[in-house]
C-alpha cells in the first residue's frame, strides 16, 4: 500500500514534469479551467480524487472540499489529522478544522476530541449556529448532540510514538516531518465558487489546549470568492501573527498574482522573525477567481496536490525561500 502511493507520487512527479500547463504551474503561473482543487502536501492526492467526483460532477466546492479533507481525518495513517493523529504532551488527540464557503459562510472547531471528521463539525457549527467556533469540551457536546460519534482516535501507533517522545519529551517542532502537517484544501467548482476547508491534529506533543492556525479563519484558511482562496500549512504560530491566507488573499485583491502573493506572505513572515524563520516551515498554498495557483514556503518540501481538467491529480514542489 505504502509503496504503490510512493510508487504513484514518483510517476506523477515524473509526469508533472513533462506536462506544459505542469511546468507552468510549477513556475506559478499556469491558469486552468474550472472546476479545479489543490490540497496540501503528498496525501492531498487522496483527497483531491474525492472531492473530484463531487466537482466533476458539477457539485459544489463546498461539498468536495468537506468531502475531500474527509480522507486523510479517516486514514489512522496519517498521523498528522483526525484518526491517528498524534497527540498532545499529555497523550490527548485534539483536532482543529474550519471550512468556509463561498458567501463569507465559515464555521470552526478546535482543540476537539474523540470526533473522527471535525471538518463536518466545523461545517454544522457553521450551518446550525450563529457562531463561527467552538472549542474543546464544548464543541465535542454539540458535536455529540448533532450525531457524530464518539470514539478513541489515539491509535496504537500513535501511542508507541507519543511514548517514545515522552522519553526525552522535548518540546521542538521539526519542519516537513510527517508528525507536523495539516491538508489545507481550496476549490473552484464549475460555478465558479470558491470554498476551502483546513483540518489538523496540529502540532505533535503540544501543550494541551493549543491551537494552532488551521481552524482560524483568516490564519489556515481564508475565502473571498470575488478574488480567491488560501490555504496554510506548517508552524501555526507564525502564519497567526501575519494573518496568513487572510493576508494572501488580500495581495491578490491588489494584483498580485496567487504566487506572488504566496511568495509576499513567506517573506512578511521572515521579515518579522529572521532567525526563527529559518528553522521552522511554513507553506502557503493559494487559487485565484481565474483558477491560476501559486504555492510558496519557507524550506524546501512543500508538496502540494493540484486536479483539474488539464492536471490529473499531480503533486508538485512548491518553491521556496531558504
Ligand atoms: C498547526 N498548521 O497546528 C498546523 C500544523 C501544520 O504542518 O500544518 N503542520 O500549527
């Protein structure tokens, strides 16, 4: 299994290099028809085909990406979102998500527990509430009172990892490993709406209560469907201080392009912090109105997953500022 997904990333890599509208992608600056979805890193593979069948079939953006980010929260896996994430230092699985339509409409979750798809919390938290976010004990009430199930998401394997870590115990999160990242996924349906959603067990061994940037909106995710979409992924902190996809979005709105504005964003994030921001990763992940995308990051590694009439579902490597 492990290795036909690597098998499959490999020869998608491969093609995506032979592939014109792939080079231009890759250069940022490719445009492609509608409909069209990008998720973050190499898992966004999966998800992309999910929320594909919703898109193909002229459904909504907000249905695929809901749909979409509901394969990596499934897979006990991952050990970076919902079932199997890892836990916090106190060995307690707790998820963020936030999803935002077309309208402005967004609703969020953090710090949830016991819930396997917190995506589709946020989504009701959204739908069913005047408010935009619960949290915490909170949220898992509403969520048990709107049907979901409660459950043990602490697989074993994550268990052995959280012990091992708990061994030495040392607070330090590491950029590209895979027990710190996150699928941001935005999407442009055959309408031509915008939606997005973002969903993350955050970062590994954290304190217990932190939240990262995913189910904030503005910070992991951010949609404004008369310009674009935008998307985060890597140290929560950093993106929260510049207002991330809130702030890509925004350099859209003045002209720049998704990757110029991805490329703007990374760069306000190392002009605030120098030193910090050549340790940690950060990745923005962004679409326009038109269906062009940009992706930009801090270190080397950010994978993104990008399908579309022209693009078969195919991982590209964002570039980067160090
Ligand atoms: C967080 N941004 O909780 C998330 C985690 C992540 O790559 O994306 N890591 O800060």
């Amino acid at each position: 299994m492990k290795t036909s997904r690597r098998k499959f990333i490999q020869t998608s890599a491969a093609l995506a290099s032979m592939a014109t509208v792939g080079n231009l992608l890759a250069k940022g600056n490719a445009k492609v028809t509608k409909p069209l979805v990008v998720s973050t890193w190499n898992f966004g593979v999966g998800a992309n085909a999910e929320a594909w069948k919703v898109l193909s079939k002229n459904g909504r953006a907000l249905d695929a990406v809901e749909a979409g980010v509901q394969v990596p929260e499934g897979d006990p896996k991952e050990t970076s979102v919902g079932l199997g994430g890892l836990p916090d230092r106190d060995g307690r699985v707790t998820l963020d998500a936030c999803i935002m339509d077309e309208q402005a409409n967004c609703g969020a979750v953090a710090c949830l527990e016991h819930i396997v798809h917190p995506i589709s919390v946020a989504r009701k938290v959204m739908e069913k509430t005047p408010h935009v976010m619960l949290v915490g004990d909170g949220a898992l009430q509403f969520a048990l009172a709107n049907g979901f199930k409660k459950e043990n998401l602490l697989t074993e394997e994550s268990e052995k990892a959280w012990k091992e870590w708990l061994k030495k115990a040392e607070y330090k999160p590491i950029a590209n490993i895979e027990n710190h990242d996150t699928i941001g996924m935005i999407a442009l349906d055959a309408n031509q709406n915008l939606s997005g959603a973002c969903t993350t067990s955050g970062m590994a061994y954290k304190i217990h209560g932190r939240v990262g940037d995913s189910p904030i909106i503005g910070a992991g995710l951010f949609v404004d469907n008369e310009i674009g979409a935008a998307t985060s992924t890597g140290v929560g902190e950093e993106v929260i201080r510049i207002c991330g996809s809130h702030l890509v979005v925004e350099l859209m709105r003045q002209g720049n392009s998704p990757q110029q504005a991805c490329e703007l964003a990374v760069k306000r994030i190392v002009k605030n912090q120098p030193k910090k921001s050549k340790e940690i990763q950060v990745g923005f992940l962004a679409i326009s109105k038109n269906g062009e995308v940009g992706a930009y990051a801090l270190q080397k590694g950010f994978t993104y997953a990008v399908y579309s009439n022209e693009i078969p579902n195919t991982i590209f490597n964002a570039k980067s500022f160090y």
